[in-house]
C-alpha cells in the first residue's frame, strides 16, 4: 500500500499496522474497537512471525493476553 510521502509519520504507520494486521483476522466483520484509551484489533496472532510482531510493536501494536492486538497509541482520548 502506497501513502503519500506528505502523510504524518504516525498516519502511515497506523496504516501499514493495519495493513499487516488485516492478513489474519480473528473477526472480519467487527475488526476493531475501543475501551479505555485503548484500540484493540481482533487478528490472529499467533498466525504472525516474530519479525512481524517486533515491527507491529515498533508501530505502537502489542500481543492481548486473551488474544489479538492493543494499542494505547491509537485508542481513544
């Protein structure tokens, strides 16, 4: 996925996270959602390489405990 070079740093990585996160959802029709300050991505995550969850992590996205990804980088404010 191309973005524009012009586009805020934070943007593009938000983008390319979830580009990489979309390979392998846990949940299609409802792939996000919010609570506490905290975005929460239903992705498969044990269907990741560790490479890819170190550059998910670099990008603000953590493996859950019950599964999936969170972000306090991106959730609400």
């Amino acid at each position: 996925m191309d973005t524009p070079t012009d586009t805020p740093q934070a943007w593009r990585e938000l983008l390319a996270a979830l580009t990489l996160l979309s390979r392998h959802p846990a949940n299609p029709a409802s792939p996000l959602y919010c609570t506490h300050d905290t975005l929460h991505v239903c992705a498969d995550d044990t269907a990741f390489t560790p490479h890819e969850i170190d550059q998910l992590e670099q990008w603000g996205f953590h493996v859950h405990s019950d599964g999936g990804f969170y972000s306090f980088q991106f959730g609400s404010a």
